[in-house]
C-alpha cells in the first residue's frame, strides 16, 4: 500500500490517479512511462558485466566457514591460559 505523498507525486508526474494506473494493462503502462520519460523503453541487447551482480561476497571469494572449519580452526589455537 502506498502512502498518499506517493499517489500525490504519480499524479502530478503522469497526470493519471493512482486507481486508473493500477486498472491499466501493461502496454498502457508502458506507454505512460514512455511518454513521461521521452524514452523507448527496452531490453539491451549486450549485457553489461559490471552491473551484474556477484552474490554472496563471502562464496564468491570461498571464505564461507562451517562450524567444523571453524572447531578445527579453535582446537588449533595453542591457548596460553598464563596472560
């Protein structure tokens, strides 16, 4: 549910109420936000890799843990109980 600051704002943007715009199809959308934008709205043909995400940092640089890694990691640890 929007609020009623951002049906306000698609008004005066579209010059369409928030009701019809939901009621439309969607090539009529389309053609709203086209005529808003003054753009083609379209598909890019070539994928840009740099705005490709990349997931889960941590698996994509393979420093995901499990709690054996981890339990072998600690018994690992020479503790000096001493300090």
């Amino acid at each position: 549910m929007l609020i009623q600051v951002v049906k306000d704002r698609l008004i005066v943007d579209s010059g369409i109420g928030y009701n019809d715009f939901i009621k439309m199809s969607p090539l009529a959308e389309r053609k709203v936000v086209e005529d808003i934008t003054h753009r083609h709205l379209s598909v890019p043909s070539k994928r840009d890799y740099r705005k490709v995400g990349r997931g889960n940092p941590l698996v994509a640089r393979r420093r995901v843990k499990t709690i054996k890694d981890v339990d072998k990691g600690l018994s690992e640890i020479k503790w000096d109980w001493t300090k």
